[in-house]
C-alpha cells in the first residue's frame, strides 16, 4: 500500500496555511513533515494532531493507494 498527502497539500492551500505553520500548530517535527514530502508513513499519533489543528478528517488528508502488483492480482 502506498500513501498519498496530496489532499493536506492542497488543503493546506485552501485554508492558506504554510506547511510550516500547520508543522507548529500541530506541534510535529521537520522530520516528520519531511516524511510526508516524500509520502512515507507515518504514525496515526501525528496524523490525529494534523487533523486536530486543521479541525478535519483523516480522509481529508491522506489517501491510501493499492500498489499496482495487487490491482493485476
């Protein structure tokens, strides 16, 4: 499975809020932000306190995609 930011991006976008002001409104680390660049995972702990400085829902910004291998199975 591979996961997908995009939708924090372009949220954070709407709202008009900095990658940087959202990073310390949820109180999380560069490492952690630097992370969710690259679409790495991270844990639900840090996604929770996105989602509670944002005031939205997981579904709002992140997006779980099945790897190609188990769309051909």
């Amino acid at each position: 499975m591979a996961v997908s930011y995009n939708r924090l991006w372009i949220l954070l976008i709407d709202k008009g809020v900095t990658k940087t002001e959202m990073r310390k409104q949820a109180g999380i680390s560069t490492t952690v932000l630097a992370k969710m660049g690259k679409n790495e995972t991270v844990s639900m702990d840090t996604l929770t306190k996105i989602c509670t400085a944002l005031n939205c829902g997981l579904d709002d910004i992140v997006e779980i995609k099945a790897d190609k291998e188990r769309n051909t199975l």
